[in-house]
C-alpha cells in the first residue's frame, strides 16, 4: 500500500495527483484530506483526459458532521476551472445527502438518502458517470460500501454548460463547513476506481 507524507503522490493508474500541501496524506492505500472549517480540498488526476466517466470511491468522514455539515465526492469532468461534480453530504442530523452540481455551487440534483445514516470512519461508496457532449448527462448514487450497489441511480440529471462539453480530466473533492465546531477533522478516500464506460 502507498504512503505519501505530504499530498497524494502519484496513482497507480492515472499519473500524479495535484494535491501536493501538507494538508494532503496517503496511508494504508487511502488518501486522506485534513480541513480546518471553511476549507476545501481538491485533487486532479490532471494528466487524464476523457469525455466519459464512471468513477467509484469509498468516502468516510473521522468526525460527525456539525454547523453546515461536510461534503466530499467525485469530480467527474474538469476542464480548466469548470467542472461537474457529484457529492455526498454528510448532515449534522446524521442525514445522508447526495447531490451533482456544476462547480462548486450550482446544485443541479439534490436529494436526501432515505433510510441511511453515517457514523465516524464508516465508508460510503459513491458513484458518478459522466457522460456525452453537447448535453451532459450525469447520474450518482450512494449506499453504505458494506451494502449491496443500487440496481438504478440515485439521481440523474444533464446539462449543457458550452465550457464542459469535451474531454476533462477527474478528481477528488471535499469541503467542511465555515460553521463547523469540530475541526480539525479528516476526509478519507479508498478504493478509487476510473472508468471510460
């Protein structure tokens, strides 16, 4: 298994991560993301190119989520500063969202899990494609990854933003809230897989 000190050193397939600070670690194979509130992380597997993607990833939080909770998922297409991304939220309440987005802000799907809960260090597997040009389309899903997969998405959704309709590279987001009371606190991702479908 890969240990990286500081940032997330290079994949296994995919090429160097651009997460490179002190803020960034690999241990036992996973690659963690520490946060003080109000702060976001992002690594890009910036040598990858495609224009469609399905990417799997295990993501646990070491923590419980307070204030405005913590999100953390899969940036499925990144081309220069834009990008579509699909996230699981982890809710104060002990909720369980998921949401895909155009950047950072511009919520395009959003639903609350029903029936699922998360606990400190409990891994919860996210998948993400990405999928067409001219119009995008973008589904996710999310179940605990003791869990059997979904059979359908979760959410889907298309797009069609003229900045993001050709090949981009993937990567890894995560995000704490300004209001949260518990920081420091550590985002975890495992079992990374990258797909052209």
């Amino acid at each position: 298994a890969r240990t990286v000190a500081s940032g997330w050193g290079t994949a296994e397939v995919g090429g160097p991560w651009s997460a490179t600070s002190s803020s960034y670690s690999v241990g036992s194979g996973s690659a963690a993301a520490s946060h003080t509130a109000g702060s976001t992380r992002r690594g890009v597997l910036t040598s990858t190119s495609a224009a469609s993607s399905t990417v799997t990833v295990d993501v646990s939080v070491d923590k419980a989520a307070t204030g405005g909770g913590i999100s953390a998922g899969v940036l499925g297409r990144i081309i220069g500063s834009a990008f579509y991304q699909a996230r699981i939220r982890f809710n104060a309440d002990g909720s369980v969202g998921l949401q895909i987005l155009n950047g950072s802000s511009t919520v395009l799907a959003n639903t609350t899990i029903s029936g699922m809960s998360y606990s400190p260090g409990q891994p919860i597997r996210l998948k993400v494609q990405t999928a067409g040009s001219g119009t995008t389309n973008i589904s996710a899903k999310a179940w605990l990854a003791s869990a059997s997969e979904p059979t359908t998405w979760t959410l889907t959704t298309t797009d069609s933003t003229a900045a993001l309709q050709s090949a981009g590279s993937v990567g890894l987001e995560s995000y704490v809230s300004g209001s949260a009371t518990n920081a420091p606190l550590t985002v975890r991702f495992d079992n990374l897989v990258a797909n052209t479908p």
